[in-house]
C-alpha cells in the first residue's frame, strides 16, 4: 500500500484545513497513493462526500476525526479547569468503529461542547471497539506531557490509551512541521515506543 496520510483535515476544519475534499481523489491518486483518511477537527461532515469521492476512483477512504478530549470530563465546564482540551486521532477501522467514533462525535456535541464538541476518557472506554488511535499532534495530551517535562505523566497516559483501544489500536504519532518543541516530542516518543 505505501504511504498513506492518516492524519489530513479538509475544510471543514476551520483555520487549518487547506485540502478540498472535492481535490483529494485526483491529489491522491497523482501521488500515487491507494488509500486516505480525513480527520478534521472534532467534526465529521465531510466523510459522506469523502466515501463517495474515493469509492468512485478506487481509492480507500478511511474515515477518521481528531477529537477533542477534556481535561476532566466532557460534563464539567469552568472556566479554569475546562478549557485545556487536548486532541487526539481517532480511525475507524470497520463499521462497528464508524458507528461509534459517530457516538463519540455526536456526544462531543450534544453533552461535551464547551469552547469546542469535547470527549473524555469514559466515552473513548465506551465506545473504542473497532477505533485505531493515534496519539495526536503536539497539541495531545502525550505531547504536552512531554513539553511539561512530565515523563511520568506522558507514560501514564500512553498506558492508559493502549489499555482503551488494545493491542495493535493505539500508536504514538510523529510529525514534522517545523513547530517548536516538535523535535523533542518526536525523540521522546522514539523512546516510549522502544520500551
């Protein structure tokens, strides 16, 4: 299969999605990729025009959201405590994983939206069967941890979201923008993932 991006937001995730989903079939299949996922920032309104779109060419879409996870719980909403929400990628990997990452994301909107549609450890322990999750940009909580200089903190986490999603469903994510404190995250995780 080769490389596929797992981690691309569209225009739905407004102020830092540059990709149409209209262009995705053709930009995909000019690199000559088989396969990709849209995780757009807490929303899931592209995926139905994404399917279709890469169903027509031959292309596998993988239908995806980065979520937003509270810092307590997606009920509590101060001011204070509340507002450090942390992301992370969550891909279904069959129908029982889309059904529900749409609960998780319906939710987000219906009982957790404070500043943003937010989740919670409880939701993603409900409803992870059938999800692979990726542990996020340097906006994560495994990310921040690190920038923290919480390495305790940042393994707690690593464990907890392995033991929610199981074996072979959770992976810790590199990335490269050029985004300060980005290198260092990525070393670290290196480390976290050879132990």
């Amino acid at each position: 299969m080769g490389f596929v991006h797992l981690h691309l937001h569209t225009e739905y995730s407004l102020l830092d999605g540059e990709c149409r989903i209209s262009d995705l079939p053709e930009a995909i299949e000019r690199v000559g990729q088989t396969a990709c996922a849209i995780t757009d920032h807490g929303v899931m309104y592209g995926v139905v025009d994404f399917f279709k779109l890469c169903t027509e060419r031959g292309i596998k879409p993988i239908i995806g959201c980065e979520v937003y996870v509270a810092p307590r719980t997606m009920i509590q909403k101060d001011r204070l405590l509340d507002s450090d929400y942390s992301h992370l990628v969550l891909l279904a990997k069959n129908e029982v994983g889309y059904r529900n990452l749409v609960n998780i994301v319906s939710k987000a909107f219906t009982d957790g939206f404070y500043q943003k549609p937010r989740t919670d450890i409880e939701m993603l322990e409900k409803y992870s069967e059938g999800l692979i999750a990726l542990s996020g940009c340097i906006s994560g909580s495994i990310p921040k941890a690190i920038l923290a200089g919480d390495m305790s903190l940042a393994r707690e986490r690593i464990i907890v979201l392995s033991r929610i999603f199981g074996k072979n469903n959770f992976y810790l994510e590199l990335q490269r923008h050029g985004i300060d404190g980005q290198e260092e995250v990525n070393r670290t995780l290196v480390r976290f993932s050879q132990r």
